[in-house]
C-alpha cells in the first residue's frame, strides 16, 4: 500500500475508523423550510461515504431552533419529521462503511433571531442591546438541548457526533475572553470560562454513554484582540480530555479570520497543521488536523510523524469525493485537486448552492445516483473540437456513459486557457486539472488527437454522431497605439518578463498576474480603466486577492486608461492627468470575447451540433467544467 499510515485503522471510543480520513462538517442548504435533511441533502452526504471517508460529518444540528441558527434554515430538532430525515442521511452514510457523524452547534451572539441574541454577556450597538447574557436558567436550557439533541442522533442512528466549541460560536464565546467578561462560575479565570462547554459535554456522554465516540473542534487561534492564548487553548484541551474521545484543531473567530479557517490559494498546504501537532504533545487522546489538506503525501507524512492521529477535510472532498478511495488503490495521479477558488463558499452567497467549480457533480448527487450516471440507450460517435476545460469534462463524461469519443485540441497540449497558470505557484492546483482530465482520458480510452484542428473536412472524415464544439475565446485587444509591443496575458508562461511590468486589465486575471509576477522579484503595476479592482473575482476570493496585492506591494491605478504603449513603457490617463510608467514588459489582461470564426464554420457539419464553452460566452473553470459535463449527459 501506498500510504500505510493514512490507511491504517483507528480506534476511536467504542468505534474502530477503516482509515485517518474524516469528512468535514459541510453545509448542504437544501432542506425542507422546517430544517429537516432531504434526500438532496443526504445523497450529497453519502457520496464522501461512497469516495471511502472513514467518517462522513453531517452538518449541522442546532441543538436549539430558537435562539441558535445562524443561517435561515438549518438542521434542528423540533421538526415533526427530524428523527427520520436524520436517519436517512446516517443511513446512506453508513451503507457504505462510513461512520455517520453529526455536529451539534448554537451560534450563540451570531445567531439570527427576531430580538437580542444570547451570549454570555449584554452586548450594545449604537445604544440598543443587540446580546443577552444568558441567565443560569438559560444555560441549563442549552446544555439540556445539546443532550436531547445528541439523543436524537444517536436514535436516529449516527455512530459519532462532534460539538463545536470553535469558530466563534456559543461555547467559543464563554471560552474566549474577549466576549466573556462575566463574575460568576461561568467567567472568569479559564476553568471558568471552558464551564459551559465542560458541562455540555458532559451531558451529552451522560445520554450517550461511555463507549460512543464524542469529537470537540475548537479554534486554536482567535484573531481577534482580547483573546485566549495558546496556553488556554492546551489549558483547554487538558480539561476537555477525559471526557472526550477526539480533539479536532481548527483556527479562527466568527469575525475577521475567514483565510484563517479556510486557508487560501496564497497560503501553503496544511498551514495549520502545526496547531493539531503542538496540542498532541499534552494530550493523550487523538488528535486529528485540519486545513487546506489536500496532497496524499501530506496526509501520510502527518499520521507518520505524529503531527496529527486523523486529517479532516471538506474543500479537497468536493472536488473529488473520492480521494480516500483513489489514494488507497494508489491512483493519486488521477485525484482532481482542489484548486481553493472558493467557488463552494461564493455560490452559497450568490445562490444559496453548493456547487464546486472542478466537480460538476456537486450540487446534483441525487440526480446522478438515479438518473445522469446511467450509460447511454443509443452510444453515439462523438467529436469534441477543443481540449481545454469544458472538453476535457465533457469527455470523460460522454465516455463514462458509453459513447465513442473523439477528442482534436489544434495546440500541442491540452488544457486550453489554464495553460496561461503554468508556472504559477499559488495556481498549481488548478493547472494540475489538466495533467488529472487527460490521465482519465487515457485510461477510460478517449482517442485523444493534439495539433489537430477541427474543421468541416474533418469533420467529413471522422463522420461523428454528434459535434461538441469546445473552441476557446480570443484576447480583447484594446485600440491603442504600440500595442503590438504589448503581450497577452496568456503568453506569460513563455515569455522572458523584464523588471518593470505594467498590466493593463486589473480583472481577476490581470490581479492574480501581477501577485505572480511581485512575488517573483518583479515591480509591477496595474492599470484599470474602473474604479475597483478584480471585480469579476467571487466574493470570498476578492477580499484576500486584494489583500494579496498589497502585501507584495503591486502599485495599482483604477479610473485609469492606457493611452498609449512607448519605447520605455505605459502612457495611461488618470484622473490627475497623464502619467508615464515605466516598464520593460507590458501585458494585456483586457478580457476575452467569444471565439465564433470556429463555431460558424462547423455548424451543420454533424446531424448534431453543440456548442459550449468560451467559444458561446467567456466564462470561468467553474462554468466550462459545468457545461461540459451536461453537455455529454444530454446526449
């Protein structure tokens, strides 16, 4: 076996893990409008069960409807169908020898009620009290709900439940300091402070009983000034020890830290991990890590050195859900990476889904278990004109359910625009989707035809059923004089850069450039004709790309206009005048319009002609990877 370690077993409680991989607690925002899970909700549990996690953590319980949600509609237990939708969910988990898990939560101040919120001490805004502290009574009503709530579970048939004490919900606020200045048993000094979620704990193992594995996550680091320390925190975990069975070690308050939880693209792989390996040192319970974990190397080197006894994921199992699987049977070489664009996180503010942007499945489960994954009725011959993103899905996909599929990229490689990343450090996930599609193009048997270009004879020739038409978009080139001096953006990874650069485009590609290139040595800046930048980034990547940008110093311009291109560099027009940059190397990130030259030259040259992709509307990874997938469903 590849990884020993990581597929070794684990005895947890009265539980034995199959292997050190855990499903994180994820969100799904499909259930019904009284919070009960839907058969939506639980096939998109069970697939992490399907991919071969150990455990699979629904999320999440809120153990108290009225005063603890912190989104519209979650998961709670006063519904009249919440036992048995909760058994659903654990079963289709299970079936699969997955252990079914559950998270008990209360947002405690950042709950969303109709009055005051509860928390441990009053809170005011602008003079109006917007927290309640919890009275005694109060307190004892919570814990009574955290047990009821772990009995349901346990009836409803879930092996293992895990209660949140981090993140900046309820028992992290009466564990922090900072938003828990009370006098009485439950403030004060640490012991004080960790009371409530001692007592919780407590009164879950009371109704569960001695052998049912219990998890605690909690939040190592705070940001947020007033704190804990990170004394507390192995203070904490000390106290916290016998009456639990698993320590899960996150990082991050409800406020301010979000790059912190969930690490971005602009920081390295298991950041955190350091966290989980400095709390095993005091505690002998185990003790399992989280955090931007994704490479199979890096989860055995953890279970290996001892950093961690478990490593818990959510991000990397939405975008292949079969990673354990895959790294078990050594087939690592064809896990998709998840590439950290957020586009999970961003879609739940925009739309309120869950979707992913390499994993077409995501958002559909149901539907695939019963329908879309079905092999085609009548296999077809089909000719996919374009190996970029949207192609390269849209083979596989067409493949897996039986048709012949002919694939012709014009270049000499595959991977149509993510070419533009190669070379990019904090991009290399996401331009590893290329090297994944084509190993799994291989393998499945897609006859796959480079330096070859689609055209009407060729089309003649192959005589396919159906034509995809997967052609990339073409470089906006702005009407400037010397702009044939300047490169495209997409020519970055052969060019030679000079020390001075100037982009003109400060969108998501130009932005994300010039991080590249400042994090290089180079002195760059940024030209953009709006008043702000990166306006096409998604609003969970946008802030920490901005951020990102002044941290390597890239000088930006907004309400400016490149006039001209000289000899020493860039004539743009700002708002104070003319102003000259100088720059050795200047670089078009202008945008990309549809590329049509090659969707009207075949059209009509198959029975059935569909076109995807950029060459119908520009459009990003996420949406190339969509289209392409459905496109070969439709079929």
């Amino acid at each position: 076996m590849k990884f020993p370690n990581l597929f070794s077993p684990l005895k947890i409680g009265g539980v034995t893990l199959k292997n050190r991989i855990i499903s994180a607690p994820m969100t799904y925002p499909i259930l019904t409008s009284d919070g009960c899970l839907t058969p939506e909700a639980a096939a998109f549990y069970e697939l992490r069960a399907k991919g071969g996690a150990a455990v699979v953590t629904v999320s999440e319980l809120i153990v108290d409807s009225k005063t603890g949600k912190y989104y519209p509609v979650q998961v709670i237990t006063d519904a009249p169908n919440a036992k048995d939708s909760l058994a659903m969910a654990a079963r289709a988990v299970r079936r699969h020898g997955a252990v079914a898990s559950m998270e008990l939560s209360h947002g405690g101040q950042f709950a969303i009620t109709q009055g005051p919120t509860l928390g441990p001490i009053d809170v005011y805004q602008d003079g109006a009290l917007i927290t309640r502290a919890m009275t005694k009574a109060m307190v004892a009503g919570i814990i009574e709900s955290y047990a009821k709530s772990a009995a349901l579970c346990r009836d409803a048939g879930f092996e293992m439940l895990l209660i949140h004490a981090g993140h900046g919900w309820l028992l992290e606020q009466f564990l922090s300091p900072a938003t828990n200045s009370r006098t009485d048993e439950y403030g004060g000094d640490l012991p004080g402070r960790a009371r409530l979620a001692l007592e919780v704990i407590s009164a879950v193992r009371e109704v569960v009983g001695p052998k049912f594995p219990l998890e605690l996550r909690i939040s190592a680091e705070e940001y947020i000034d007033g704190g804990y320390s990170f004394d507390d925190v192995i203070a904490f975990a000390k106290l916290v020890e016998p009456l639990i069975d698993l320590l899960q070690v996150s990082t991050g308050a409800h406020h301010g830290s979000f790059d912190k939880t969930h690490p971005s693209m602009f920081a390295p792989r298991g950041v955190n991990v350091h966290y989980a390996a400095d709390i095993r040192k005091h505690v002998d319970i185990p003790v399992a890590a989280i955090g931007a974990l994704n490479e199979p190397d890096m989860l055995e080197d953890i279970i290996a050195s001892g950093q961690a006894d478990t490593v818990v994921m959510a991000r990397a199992l939405l975008a292949d859900p079969y990673l354990p699987r895959k790294a078990m049977e050594g087939r690592d070489d064809e896990i998709i990476r998840c590439c950290r664009c957020f586009t999970c996180m961003a879609e739940r503010l925009k739309t309120g889904l869950r979707v992913c942007a390499l994993n077409p499945v995501i958002g559909s489960e149901y539907e695939h278990n019963f329908v879309f994954s079905r092999p085609s009725a009548e296999p077809r011959r089909v000719l996919i004109a374009g190996g970029g993103p949207g192609g390269m899905q849209c083979a596989v996909t067409a493949k897996s359910r039986g048709h012949e599929v002919i694939l012709c990229e014009k270049q000499s490689e595959l991977g149509g625009a993510l070419n533009a990343i190669k070379g990019v450090g904090f991009k290399s996930d996401l331009y590893k989707f290329v090297s994944v599609m084509t190993r799994q193009m291989e393998k499945a048997g897609v006859d796959i035809r480079l330096n070859t270009e689609v055209t009407p004879e060729l089309v003649r020739e192959i005589a396919p059923d159906t034509l995809i038409i997967a052609a990339g978009a073409e470089s906006v080139v702005p009407a400037i004089p010397g702009v044939e001096n300047a490169v495209p953006v997409e020519s970055l990874p052969d060019l030679q850069i000079g020390q001075n650069v100037a982009i003109i485009g400060g969108g998501l590609s130009g932005c994300e450039t010039a991080i590249h290139l400042a994090k290089s040595g180079h002195a760059v800046t940024v030209v953009e004709m709006a008043d702000q930048l990166c306006a096409d980034a998604n609003p969970r990547h946008r802030p920490l790309l901005l951020a990102e940008l002044e941290s390597c110093s890239v000088t930006c311009l907004t309400s400016a206009q490149a006039v001209r291109i000289a000899e020493d560099g860039l004539v743009c027009r700002t708002q104070g005048g003319e102003t000259a940059l100088l720059a050795d190397t200047i670089i078009l990130a202008t945008g990309r319009g549809a590329s049509v030259k090659t969707a009207e030259a075949l059209r009509g040259t198959a029975p059935y002609v569909e076109m995807i992709g950029d060459c119908v509307k520009p459009a990003n990874v996420a949406e190339a990877v969509f289209r392409g997938h459905f496109a070969a469903i439709d079929l």
